[in-house]
C-alpha cells in the first residue's frame, strides 16, 4: 500500500510511560497492512547519541547542560539528515521514540527555556504530523522503570520526572494527541491505532 506522502509520528513522554511499546505495536499494524514503516528512537545509535548515553548510565560528570543540550541537537541534526528526511521524502511512515519535545522537556527542567528549544529544532527537524503524547503519573512510571532488567537512566528521579511533566503538560501544539497510557496497552494501542489510519485515511493510493 503506497502513501501519497510521508508521515512523521511521534511518541513522547517520561520514562515509563510506554513510548517504546507503542510504537512497536503501530509499527507492526502498519506493516501488516502494507504500508512502509521505520521505527527510529533519539538518542540514536550515532556519535553523538552514544555520548548521551553514556550521561544516561553514568550521570553527567563533567559534562555542562549547554554541552548536553548540544549533543541533543547534533544528534537529532544527524538523523534528520540521515534517516528522518530520506524516509519522509520516500513516502515512508516515520514511527519516532523521542524527538525535540523531549529535549525541551527534560533540558527545560534543567534550566533552559522550552519553548526555545522548540523553536531552535524546529528551524531544521521537520515538524511531526502527530505527537502522541502519553500521560502517567512519576510514581507509576518509576515503578515500571524499577521493573525492568538492566540499570536505571540517571535521569530517572522523581523530584525531576515531575519538572519533566510540567513542562510536558504545558505544551500546546495542535499536532499533540494525549494519551492516557495506564489502561491496559490493548486499549491504548486501539485508540492510536485508530488515530493513524484517521490521519493517513486520504493519503493511500
């Protein structure tokens, strides 16, 4: 099934919140029904993703925000080029785990105005067509985080997932869906699922 266009579709949300899942489960319907996907997630697996990981298993050291905050744009600058913009340009269905509403939210509660994070990204990372953006409560998401194998983000603390989500609440952006993901995932992937096929309704060929 061929698009007339390509589409990018966003999960954001805290750790937890079931980004990762979700876009898995999309990824998977589509495909099913024959329409091209690519399931990408930031940080990527490049130069400057792997940095920020390391800040993410280790802490930050010596590592200044605004030096952080520079890798988080180098990084997404990077996939634009490399993997975001051809795949739009083939009539693909970008499916993205993160993208610059996280880095507004999580530099943000470090200091940095949001909404100039928005603006700076948005002057070279194409703008979403939806960003599902899943809302949960800090507790539960740290609860689910505690459950899984392997070891903790160090930004998973709950006094700053509670700045996070202040900052995520406060978006406005019409192209923003929120989505309450503490129902079971059956049921949050038929509301997303359903959202998607509305949106790409008139584009299949």
């Amino acid at each position: 099934m061929r698009l007339n266009r390509g589409y990018l579709i966003v999960f954001e949300g805290i750790d937890g919140t079931g980004k990762s899942t979700h876009s898995r489960l999309l990824g998977d319907f589509l495909a099913g029904r024959g329409i091209s996907v690519v399931r990408l997630f930031e940080p990527t697996e490049g130069v400057w993703g792997q940095k920020i990981r390391g800040i993410l298993k280790n802490g930050r050291g010596g590592v200044t925000p605004e030096e952080e905050l520079s890798w988080f744009i180098n990084d997404r600058r990077e996939d634009v080029e490399k993997n975001i913009a051809p795949a739009l340009k083939d009539c693909q269905v970008v499916l993205l785990d993160r993208y610059y509403y996280s880095t507004a939210a999580y530099q943000g509660a470090l200091g940095f105005d949001p909404a100039g994070i928005v603006r700076d990204n948005e002057t070279f990372a194409p703008k979403p067509d939806r960003v599902f953006l899943f809302t949960i409560s800090p507790e539960k998401c740290l609860e689910r985080v505690d459950g899984r194998a392997g070891e903790k983000s160090s930004f998973e603390r709950a006094d700053y997932l509670e700045k996070v989500q202040r900052i995520f609440d406060s978006f406005d952006d019409p192209v923003i869906q929120r989505v309450d993901t503490e129902p079971p995932v059956a049921e949050v992937h038929t509301r997303i699922r359903d959202a998607v096929l509305k949106l790409i309704g008139e584009s299949v060929s």
